[in-house]
C-alpha cells in the first residue's frame, strides 16, 4: 500500500537523509572549483587543446565560459528557487514528468561518475613523470596499472570520512595548485621578458587556428569538459546551509573566476614554448606541462608534477561525492538498486554508492589502459569525451528545466530573459556543440579515439532510456510522488 506521498514506502527511504549544514560557501566555492581544477585544467587540457587547434587555447577557454555560462544562469535560477541534490533530476520530475526526471537522473549520475572515472589514469601519467624525476624507468604499463590503484586508495579514504572532510581538503589542494601554477607563469613572463617580441598577444587571435574549423571544434571538446562539473554544488544542496542563497553565487563566481585564471595563464603557457614542443610531446602521450615547467624552473619542476597530483586527486574527490550523491539519490527512491542508499550510521556517508562509484572507476580505468596499449593520455581523452557528452545532456536538460519549471510551478517568478531567452540560447548552444564535437568532429576520427567514444555514448543513453521504459511498464508505482530528493528547508 502507497503511502501519503503516493511512493512505495517499500522503495523510498524516507529517514535516510544526508547530514545538513556540512558544507560551507567556501565548502561550495571548493567543490566547484575543485572538480575543475584551476592547475589540472591548464596541465592536462592546455597540450591537447593546442594539438588539436593552434596556439590559440586563450581563445577556446574564453569561448568555452561563453558557452557555459547561460547554463550557469540556468542552474543558479533554478537553485535560488528549489535546490535540491537531484537538481535537474528533481527539476525535471517535477515540471514534465517522473520518467524525465529519471532518465536525467541516470544522465547526471553518469556525468559525474565519468568525471572521477577519468582521473586515475591521468594521476599515473604525472606519477610516471615523478618516478622519471626520481631517475627510475617508468614507461611500462604496470606504472599506471600501479598508480590507478594506489591513488584510489587515499581517495576513498577521504570520501568515506564525509562531505565536510572532502570539502576541507579540496580548498587546500585548490589554493596550493593555484599558487604554483601563478608562480610558474610569473616565471615564464620574468624570463620571456627580456626578449624582445616574445610577450605578445598573438594566442589570442584566431588566425593562429591551425586545423580549421574541425580542429577548433575537437578543441572546444576539451574547453568545455574544463568547464564540466560546476554544477557539482548542486548536488550537494541537501548539506549545505541556506541553499538557495549560497548555491548560485557559487556557481556564477566560479564561473567567472575561474575563466580568467584559465585564459590568462593559457596564454602565458603558450608564450612559453613553441607549438612544434607541444604538439611533439602530445603525440608521444606526454603532457607538455612537466617540460616546460623543466625548461624554466629546472628541477623545480616536482612543484608542478606535485601539483598536478594534489589537482586532480581533488577532481577525483568531488567527482565521486557528486556521482554517489545522486546515485543514492535514486536509490533512496527505489530507482537504483536499494543497497546504495544504505547510509554510514555515523557520518552520514552513502558508503555503498561510493563503493559502486570506485569499483566502475577501477574497472573503467584497467580497461581503458589495457585496450589502448598503455597510452595513458590517449585513455585520458577518452573517458574525458565521453564525460562531455553526458555533461551536455545535462546541461541541455537544466536548461529546459529553466523553462518548464518556471512557466508550470513558479509562475509568478517567471521573467523572459532569465526563465526564456537565457536558457533557450543556453540549450541551442549546447546541442550545437554537441553536434559539431561528437557527431562531426569525433566521428571523423579514427574508431579507438573517436567513434568508439560516439558509440559508447550514444548506445548507453539509448540503454537508460530503455531502463526507464520498463520501470515505467514494470514498477510505474516507483515513478510516482515526489522527486527524489526535494529541496531542503
């Protein structure tokens, strides 16, 4: 028998809730920026990006926040008028349909999982490079089968100990990455600068675009999975202290911030070396960060390698505590297996969600390393790709949600340029760069680092909503009541 709600109270877990007042707006700003990474999104990006385009990733930075920022707005009306840790999941359950906001929930939870999935591998490649510093042979492919294991263990630990934990590392690994990555390129600006012509503005004019109108696009790919992940604090709505008037500043601000830092030192970055040294160690699989960071700092560059360690085990952190959020979530509501959302009696912690979220991580990253013949940034791309495609979905999502939900339940709320145009411009921007990114561009290239990664995604969303089709026919009883997680008081 349904309860008041219209739930079975056999699949919703009403008492399970996660612990509120966890997380403060520093905690969110941390989470934002954390799963972005100010350092990881110039060392890992920065080299591929300029491979793929020309010295001109300055540019695809700035048009990559363009791009995201009407979503931002999207999140952040959305946020200050019903926050909630299922965010578009919830949003969209509400204003179309249980079913939409079930299949977005899966979207979202993917997003997420992708976002920590594509980590351990790129922590082996800077551990490769330490062991290398250290003077020991690290090419093998046991070097990253090793460091993909021994990064996740310190990462576990720390999101078994709770959101207020995680969140208190995040802000001190954001500003020690910040400040090396500052000092790397006050660096760089010091030595250019007594040469004649060599601090110019010349990464910022698109006639240096290199590959064409394709090459920018794939380079777009990587410039908006820099920007993937924001949307995290959203996600934690359910522990943190007032919601809805912290959760959109943090989202615009970081924004903003963070696109600055991004542009300014992707443009002394490309002053640094020239784009022949770049697109050279690309190829080979190598990030071009460690070189160059030789190159000016000498054996000063273990800051850099130190760094891009810290940085992205951060990514790692908020990437498993969004994807085990939202995972248990839905499985508080009967709509993924009930076991994840058994809760931690003490910390509040969705122990089992997180066990689901690294054990696919472990998987995914093994497989990866194994089928591409231990090229482990190539490994890297690849997961990373297929974040941007979920990231889209979602994204593409919220911003319906913007519309739908303000013209059915908060009507008297409603304004045009907020609730209309942004984010009817926010999602025809997306969809576009997802046309052009995966179906042009990554199709056109070869099956291991390209259509692969289309099929992939385009099969697993077909899946999900194969999923909600038969919960629908099989269990309709769980797709009713409230969302699965409603906003907070």
């Amino acid at each position: 028998m349904n309860d008041s709600t219209g739930a079975d109270p056999a699949f919703v877990l009403k008492p399970k809730r996660l612990k509120a007042g966890q997380i403060s707006p520093i905690g969110l700003a941390a989470l934002a920026i954390g799963i972005m990474s100010p350092a990881c999104g110039l060392f890992a990006l920065w080299g591929p990006m300029q491979t793929a385009t020309g010295p001109i990733s300055p540019l695809v930075f700035i048009a990559a926040a363009l791009l995201a920022l009407p979503t931002a707005v999207s999140y952040a009306m959305l946020n200050s008028e019903a926050p909630s840790a299922g965010a578009a999941s919830t949003w969209l359950w509400r204003a179309v349909s249980p079913s939409a906001g079930y299949l977005v929930g899966l979207t979202m939870a993917t997003y997420f999982l992708l976002a920590a999935l594509a980590q351990p591998v790129l922590l082996g490649l800077f551990f490769r490079d330490f062991l290398q510093f250290c003077g020991f042979e690290a090419r093998s492919i046991w070097v990253l089968l090793i460091a993909i294991l021994l990064f996740t263990l310190p990462v576990m630990w720390t999101t078994h100990r709770g959101a207020e934990a995680s969140t208190r590392l995040a802000v001190t690994l954001m500003v020690i990455e910040s400040a090396v990555v500052v000092a790397l390129s006050a660096t760089i600006l010091y030595v250019k600068g007594g040469v004649p012509g060599a601090i110019n503005l010349a990464p910022f004019n698109p006639t240096g675009a290199t590959h064409g109108f394709n090459g920018f696009w794939t380079a777009m790919l990587l410039g908006i999975l820099a920007f993937c992940g924001f949307d995290v604090v959203s996600t934690a709505a359910e522990e943190t202290n007032a919601p809805r008037e912290h959760l959109p500043k943090a989202i615009i601000l970081t924004i903003v911030g963070i696109t600055i830092f991004w542009a300014l030192n992707a443009w002394v970055f490309t002053l640094g070396i020239p784009h022949s040294q770049v697109v050279k160690y690309s190829e080979q699989g190598l990030t071009a960060v460690t070189p160059m960071a030789r190159q000016f700092w000498g054996a000063g560059n273990i800051l850099v390698i130190l760094t891009a360690i810290t940085g992205i085990s951060a990514v790692y952190i908020t990437g498993a505590l969004g994807a085990s959020r939202i995972i248990f979530a839905l499985a508080r509501h009967g709509l993924l297996p009930r076991p994840l959302a058994r809760l931690d009696a003490s910390g509040r912690v969705p122990r089992e969600s997180l066990h689901a979220v690294f054990a696919l991580v472990l998987i995914g990253n093994i497989a990866a390393v194994l089928l591409l013949h231990g090229n482990g940034l190539a490994a890297f791309t690849w997961w990373a790709n297929a974040m941007v495609f979920f990231a889209t979905l979602t994204f593409t999502a919220v911003n319906l949600a913007n519309i739908l939900y303000f013209r059915r339940i908060a009507r008297a709320r409603f304004q045009v340029l907020r609730n209309l145009l942004v984010p009817a411009i926010g999602a025809l921007l997306t969809l576009y760069v997802m046309y052009e990114s995966f179906f042009v561009a990554l199709w056109s290239a070869d099956f291991a680092s390209g259509k692969s990664v289309v099929g992939f995604c385009v099969l697993l969303f077909a899946l999900y909503i194969a999923i909600v089709w038969l919960m629908g026919r099989r269990a309709p009883e769980r797709l009713e009541g409230p969302a699965p997680v409603e906003a907070p008081e």
